[in-house]
C-alpha cells in the first residue's frame, strides 16, 4: 500500500476533515500516482 499524507480524523465531521484544498491535492496526487503505475 503507498504511503499516504492524509490521516482520517473520526471524530470531526465529514465536511471539516479535509479541506477542499487538501481534496484537490489528493486527487491531483492520486491522478499523477495512476499514470506512474501504467508504466
């Protein structure tokens, strides 16, 4: 499993436990980790 950055926090609410910001970086992340798989 890759090593990841992002901790999930139980006990704060869905909407509050990742910022939209950190959200985008996780996609953008996990787009570019995809493209390095495929190789």
């Amino acid at each position: 499993t890759p090593s990841t950055k992002y901790t999930i926090k139980h006990d704060e609410s869905p909407g509050r436990a990742i910022s939209k910001h950190d959200l985008g970086k996780f996609l953008v992340d996990s787009l570019d980790q995809a493209e390095h798989y495929q190789k």
